[in-house]
C-alpha cells in the first residue's frame, strides 16, 4: 500500500475578509469592517491536507502548537486585495525525537525554515531513505545534497546559487510563478491565468509532484501535474486544495 510521510513545521492559515467603507478620520487609512473569517491548516500541514485528498496513508510530523501559529490575513471582500498580514510570536520548537517512517514510499519535508528543522536533522533524513523531495526556505548547502529531489522558488534559488552544487542542481525543480518552472535546463511552462491568490500555491506544487511521481514513478509528468494543480490552486481565494 502506498504511504507518505510529511515533516516540517505546520501553522494556521487565518483569512478575514473586510469591506473597507470609509478612510479614518484621523488617519490616510482605510476603516476595516469584518465580514467573515476562513481558517486552514498551513504550511507542512497544508501539503498533508492535499495529499489526503488523493491517498488515505499520509502521516504528518509537525510542531505540537501548530495552531497557536498563525498566518492572519485581512483582505478586501470584493477585490481579494491584501491590506496586510499579521503573524503570531510563538516561538517553534526544534524536533527533539524523530520518528521516520522508512516503509514510506516518499518523505516529503516542507522546511520553512521558522526552526522545526535544523540543517543536521534533514541531512540524516535524506541518508536514511533514498526518496525525499526537500522543499526548504533555507540557503541550499552540502546538507541538502542526499534528497532525491529539491524544489525551490526563484527567490530562495537567487541566494542559494553560491552553494549549488552540479549534482545539486541536477535535482532542482525551480518554480518560476506565471514563468512555469525549470528543471535540467528545460523550462516547463504554465497556462497563463488570472492570479487571484498565491497563498498556498508552492504546497498543492508539491502535493501534486509526489503524487503523480508515485503513480508514474517518473519525475517530468510529475512537474507538469504540479504545474497544472499550482495554476487551478492559485485561481481561487485563499488557500487552495487540489
């Protein structure tokens, strides 16, 4: 039976939607009215989430106060316009005990880099089961060298350069936004779509890639699935799932 493992640090995505009806009187600021509030699982949790729609066997290894962790978001109900964010101070704990299922087919780390995860503890990961797909928002180094595959945005690829590696970089899967992604020098393209959310989008990517990679254990139809799931993801409000 196929089976997932996902590690990395999860919080909770919080979505107010506003209408903004006047401009303070006393500041060049808009007035916000509250209309409703969206709540999800995020970060590693919102790649588990999507998994769970396709595959029954997915556990999920996170932070134990991931829903103190909270991503809050106050957005214009009519036009989707962020007016800003607002994240909790909660501090993540690193994992002290790791328990690594090595009967899964996949392991997927979804490092965020908020401290879950050090350098060390995902380098032993990827000595011990020969199929991770790493997605980190750390600066690349030799510690990420043993996974299977790394995907990485073009702003975490812009300060990782240095440390790339030739066979690093034979496992690099450069997402580009709206410029599709890159993969062995072969660029993989995207329709282009109207965006009316990003948030969430590099997760269903990555639910998606290892999906497909586990049905047809090859890694090109895989980006092109995760492509397709990214662009139908970033079509919708909020936090999207494929």
């Amino acid at each position: 039976m196929t089976k997932i493992q996902v590690i990395g640090e999860s919080c909770q995505d919080i979505f107010v939607y506003c209408d903004a009806l006047r401009l303070a009187p006393d500041l060049p600021v808009p007035v916000l009215q509250e209309n409703r509030i969206e709540t999800n699982p995020g970060m590693a949790a919102n790649v588990h989430r999507n998994i769970l729609g396709h595959l029954s066997d997915c556990s999920l290894t996170t932070n134990k106060n991931w829903k103190q962790i909270t991503k809050t978001r106050y957005i214009h109900e009519q036009s989707n316009h962020l007016f800003f964010r607002v994240d909790t101070p909660h501090v993540i704990e690193p994992i002290s005990e790791l328990e690594l299922d090595l009967s899964a087919d996949v392991i997927v780390i979804s490092d965020y880099n908020k401290g879950f995860l050090t350098e060390s503890i995902i380098e032993h990961i990827c000595s011990l089961h020969s199929k991770v797909f790493l997605d980190t928002k750390k600066i690349l180094g030799a510690w990420a060298a043993g996974a299977a595959y790394i995907k990485i945005n073009d702003y975490e690829h812009a300060k990782s350069i240095p440390f790339i590696t030739e066979d690093m970089n034979n496992k690099l899967i450069h997402t580009r936004g709206s410029k599709g992604c890159n993969f062995r020098g072969v660029n993989y393209p995207v329709e282009n779509i109207p965006v009316r959310d990003t948030s969430g989008a590099g997760d269903s990517f990555m639910a998606a890639l290892v999906l497909e990679y586990i049905e047809n254990p090859e890694i090109i139809p895989a980006i092109k699935a995760a492509n397709l799931a990214a662009t139908k993801v970033v079509k919708t409000r909020g936090v999207g799932v494929i």
